[in-house]
C-alpha cells in the first residue's frame, strides 16, 4: 500500500480451525526475514502477541465475513508490536487488552497500514506510534471511554501519521500529556506530521483544553471544539447516544445519524466503502464523518 506493489498471490497462508496455522504468530514465524506475504485470519480469539520485524512486509486479513479478535493473554504487553518491517491489516478487532497501548509501531523501518479494524476497549489503550514510523489508518474504530488512556498517539520529530473516515474516542481523565485523549501528540520541539480527515474525534473530558496535537492538519472532521475547516459538533458523553456501544462499538445510532451526516466530504483515493462495507458516495460530494454509515 506504501509502495504501490502487491504482495505475491503464492504466499498466501490461512489461520483458524481446519486452517494450515492455528496461531497467527506461527503464520507470521513461517514467512521469516524479509519475506512478503498474505496471513488469512478466520473467525475466532486469538489470544497472543504479534511481531514484525525483520523486514517482513505482511498482510494480515480477516477472512471475508469474519472478524477475528486478538485479545489479552497476560496483558503487559502490545497484541501487535512493528519495529521493523510493514504491516498491511483489514477487518480485524483488537480487544480487551491491557498493559500497553494494543498497537505500536515503532521506529524509521516501521510503517502500518490499518483498513477497517477495530481496536477498542483496551486498557492499556489504542495505537502509539512512534519514533519515526509511519501510519495510514482509514476505516477503522480506535479506542473507547476508558479513563486515562489514549486512542491514538503520535510521538517524536519524523513519524508520520494519517488518519481518515476513522472515529476516534477516548474517555475521562487528567488533561495534559498523560491524560485521556482521541488524539494525543508530542509537543514542540518533538512535533509529528500528523493529518486527520473526514473522521469523528471526541472524548469525554470536559475539561480537556483541546490542545494535545496542536500541529495535526485537521480537515472536514466532527470535533469538539473550533477550528476552521472543521466541524464543531460539541461536547460528547455516553448519554449522548450517538454510537451503539461507546466502549467498543462506533457504528452509528438514529441519534448519530443526525449528528455527523454532511460533515466529511469525499474525494478521490478516499476510502470507496465504510467499515461495514457500504459505499461511500462520489467525488465531491458530502459524506458522514467516520468509519460508519448509518
């Protein structure tokens, strides 16, 4: 997806019961260093910790109508850690997690590209990147109103991070850079490039000053606070009903529905599908701010 060239359709590996692997990280062992290739997951709970390094460049799948869940095995640590190499993921749900924030990619050889996933309900929160590593993430639920953690975190001079039709959600807690915010960065001199559009970003702190990724170019997004080019669509609080389970669940309800139609706008090379599959509407032309379409 970085590159522009496709994996090989002859390193194709499927995990699951029945499959070649019952384990992913024994799927992701057997392609070994610098390898390419795609790991088909199937329904199920994956209990176990992911790596990629080595110069892997791996896709990660769910298999069509599946939604496989990697969950927590003894916490303390990321469901899926990069450091170096390259990971393609698309329809799976991270969950349950404590510890550590479930996704971390770090490092200049470390790049993620995450489509249509959902990495809500962690702990130990949703995704940092980090020390120059490079992030597309589209389609995708990233976090839940926990306290004291963030969905998505941004750190240090180089990394690089872009985040489109996502819904960002973080819960209640201390302001400031260890507080609980849908979008976290490091502070000057430390600022990452980070672009954010067509998305919904809110948390449920009341006292958050807005502030925590102050270099980000922010465009046709829901937030909760002004700026130009952006909608301000207020405070948010789980009374506000506006997604069906505000823990792990972002699709949208009647009352969402109302609130974020008209606020993205989609354009060419933008997502052509919601999370769920639905198509998304054409060049030009308004869209609802998010991962979902109600």
């Amino acid at each position: 997806m970085f590159e522009g060239v496709c994996l090989s359709m002859d390193s194709v590996v499927h995990v699951g019961p029945g499959q070649t692997f019952g384990s992913i990280a024994s799927a992701v062992a057997s392609f070994g260093a610098v390898a390419r290739g795609t790991i088909i997951v199937h329904k199920g709970t994956y209990a176990e910790p992911l790596v990629i390094d080595e110069g892997q460049v791996l896709g990660i799948l769910a298999s069509p109508g599946d939604l496989p869940n990697l969950t927590v095995l003894f916490g303390g640590e990321p469901r899926l850690l990069v450091t170096d190499g390259t990971i393609i993921m698309d329809g799976l749900s991270i969950s349950g997690n404590g510890g550590e924030p479930a996704v971390q990619v770090r490092g200049l050889a470390a790049w993620l590209w995450a489509d249509r996933n959902r990495i809500v309900n962690n702990f130990g929160g949703g995704i940092l990147v980090e020390e120059g590593a490079k992030a597309t993430v589209r389609n995708c639920f990233v976090g839940g109103v926990l306290a004291n953690v963030e969905a998505l975190e941004v750190n240090d001079v180089g990394t690089v991070v872009e985040v489109s039709y996502s819904t960002l959600i973080a819960g209640s807690g201390l302001d400031g850079g260890d507080g609980t915010h849908a979008l976290q960065c490091s502070a000057f001199p430390y600022n990452p490039s980070v672009s954010v559009k067509d998305s919904i970003v809110h948390d449920t702190n009341d006292d958050d000053s807005h502030d925590e990724c102050a270099g980000a170019v922010l465009n046709n997004n829901a937030l909760e606070f002004d700026r130009a080019g952006n909608a301000n669509v207020g405070p948010y609080s789980i009374m506000s009903n506006w997604f069906t389970n505000p823990y792990s669940d972002f699709t949208l309800t009647m009352a969402g529905d109302s609130v974020f139609d008209n606020i993205a706008e989609w354009n060419e090379g933008d997502p052509p599908t919601d999370i769920l599959g639905t198509p998304r509407p054409g060049d030009g032309m308004a869209d609802y701010a998010g991962a979902h379409i109600p």
